[in-house]
C-alpha cells in the first residue's frame, strides 16, 4: 500500500472516530436533559435512533481496523494508532449502551418524591463527571495529549466514591421505614443508575490510557496506583 492510500485509511479511521465520539457524546447530552424532563418522548426516540448508529459505527470501525493492518502491515506509532481505535471504539459504544441503559431506567421510573433529593442530586454530578471525563479523553486522544489523559485517569477515583456515596445515601434514605414495591423499585433503579454512570467513567479512563499507549507506548492498564 502506498504512503498516500495509507493516510487516507487512517484519516478514514479518524473521522469516524470523530462521529462516534460526537453521537456518544451526545446520547449523555440527551440523558442530561431527560434527567430534568423524563416525559420528553421525543429526546428517547432520540437516543434509541443513535444507538443503532453507535452500534453500527463500531463495527464500520472494527472492519476498517483489521483492513488497515492485513493491507499495510503498520509497525510502532502507526500500529499503536490503528489498535487505539479498536479499544476507543469499543470502550465509546459500552457508554452509549450504559446512557441509554440509564435513559431506560428514568423512563419507567419516578424519582420525584422529596426524600430522593439528594440521590438525584448525586446522579446529576456524576453525570457531569462522567460527560467532563468522556470529553477530556476524547480530547487526549485526538490531540496526543498525554497529561490530558492522566487528569481523566485520576478523576476516575472522585467517581468512584460518588458511586460509593450512593449507596450510603440509599441506606439513608430507605432505612428505618417500611418499604414499598414502589420503594424497592426506586431504589434498585437509582442503584443501577449509578452503576451504569461508574462504568461509563470507566470506559473513559480506558480512552485515556489508549492515549497513554498511543503517545507512550506503555500499557498502563490493571497497574497499582496509576
């Protein structure tokens, strides 16, 4: 393969790396919104339309992948690059699976009562959290930011104690009354929401450590105390 067909395989592999970040991104948009209005129907179709698109994108990116790499045989930064999309790619479609799993979760369910407060207040700053994590490593990403990336990887630990956080305020909340069907159902789906929204976290940190990869060449995956 020509240097010249290879640059436009891997600017074929950026731009839908793009895509796929921008349609991620915006399913949290759209979760964001529907966490102030979960009647708005219109925001669901929404979101159900750009799964597919997700889903469907990923799979264009993964047959790119493997093109690239049986066509030109890439070596260091190029291979690094080209293994970097496949993990990104996985990693953006997990997040969009989990917004629309949260997405699902507000639908059916109603967090209005005035004793769910601090919970939806907490579901609301880890969804900052996570959508400021998603795009500071899509940033680190596409700019070969490497110390971008080790401020994602380290914001990773305040979401995990907001996940943690939720679980005491869930115990707060329901302990010490009899619960309800209803009570029992609010409180599982707040705990899955938030489950959902630490794993989105976690798939943002695995961006950032494809940076790392990228610009270091050093897997830094499963390493104590990065």
């Amino acid at each position: 393969m020509t240097s010249e067909i290879k640059k436009q395989q891997l600017q074929i592999l950026l731009s839908e790396f793009e895509l796929i970040a921008r349609m991620t991104l915006t399913q949290l948009q759209i979760l964001g919104k529907l966490l102030q209005n979960s009647t708005l129907q219109p925001l669901i179709d929404e979101a159900e339309a750009n799964e597919i698109i997700i889903d469907r994108l990923e799979v264009k990116i993964r047959e790119e992948v493997v093109f690239s790499i049986f066509k030109f045989n890439p070596v260091a930064e190029d291979l690094r690059r080209i293994i970097a999309y496949q993990d990104i790619t996985t990693n953006l479609e997990r997040v969009g699976d989990m917004a629309l799993n949260v997405i699902h979760y507000i639908r059916a369910s109603d967090f209005s009562a005035p004793e769910l407060i601090p919970a939806r207040r907490l579901v609301s700053q880890m969804l900052e959290a996570v959508n400021q994590m998603l795009r500071n490593a899509v940033g680190s990403f596409a700019n070969q930011d490497y110390a971008a990336a080790l401020t994602v990887i380290a914001e990773d630990d305040r979401l995990d104690e907001m996940f943690h956080r939720m679980k005491t305020e869930l115990q707060q909340i329901f302990a010490d009354r009899t619960l309800t069907v209803k009570d029992i159902e609010r409180m599982l789906a707040l705990s899955a929401i938030s489950h959902n929204l630490e794993r989105c976290g976690d798939s943002a940190t695995n961006i950032a450590e494809a940076t790392v990869f990228l610009t270091e060449g050093k897997d830094i995956r499963h390493q104590e105390g990065k």
